[in-house]
C-alpha cells in the first residue's frame, strides 16, 4: 500500500496529493458526524471509515515530505514533456491512482491493509 500511495503521489505531486486526501478527509469526516447527530450511524460509520483511508494517503505524502523526498510540482504535470517523463520514471502511477481512489471509498480499507504491510516488517515502511 505504501508504495502504491507513493506511486500516486509521484504523479500528482507530494503537496497537491496531501492537500487533496487532507480536504476529502474532512469533508467525509465532517459529513460523518452529521449524519451521526442525525442518527444514521451505518452512512456515519461508512464516512468515518472513508476519512481514515484519506488520512492514511496524507500521512505517507507527510512523512516524505519531512524526509525531504523530492516531489513533482503539480504545474509540472501539465506539461506533456513533463508528464512523459513522471510515467516512464513511474511506469505504474495511473494504475496506482485507479487503485487508490477505488480503495479509498471502501471505508477503512486503506487503514487496514497499510498496518497489515507494516506488521509484515519494517523493511516495507521506508
């Protein structure tokens, strides 16, 4: 899961990827706790478990931020030649941004699976 989080993030960019997961995570959390007051716990529970796998995303992009690992600039995306280069350097990042958009809306997938990688050992958390 690790590395498929940074796969996508070497697509899109360590920041916007931060940015993007940080304000979907509140916004499904913010949402949860609406329809918690509103007594619907099984959407709450489902919106919560949704706002975790965003904060599992926005973690790895900040722990490689605060390891000074080098990002895309997300401008640089735009540019064709720029984007040519991302994906020979990252050949399975758009397969990796299909993946980790999909599994981000199966509440507490994201959670679970990373813990699982870092239970296997510490090798898979550099």
């Amino acid at each position: 899961m690790i590395s498929l989080i940074r796969e996508h993030n070497a697509l899109n960019g360590l920041r916007f990827s931060v940015a993007e997961f940080l304000v979907t995570s509140v916004i499904a959390i913010s949402v949860g706790i609406y329809f918690t007051n509103e007594g619907e716990i099984a959407w709450a529970i489902a919106l919560f478990g949704i706002g975790a796998n965003c904060l599992v995303v926005v973690t790895v992009g900040v722990l490689a931020l605060r390891a000074g690992e080098p990002e895309q600039r997300l401008r640089a995306t735009f540019s064709p030649s720029a984007r040519a280069r991302i994906l020979r350097d990252h050949p399975r990042a758009q397969r990796a941004t299909w993946i980790l958009a999909s599994l981000t809306l199966i509440p507490l997938a994201l959670p679970a699976l990373t813990l699982a990688e870092i239970a296997r050992g510490p090798d898979q958390v550099a």
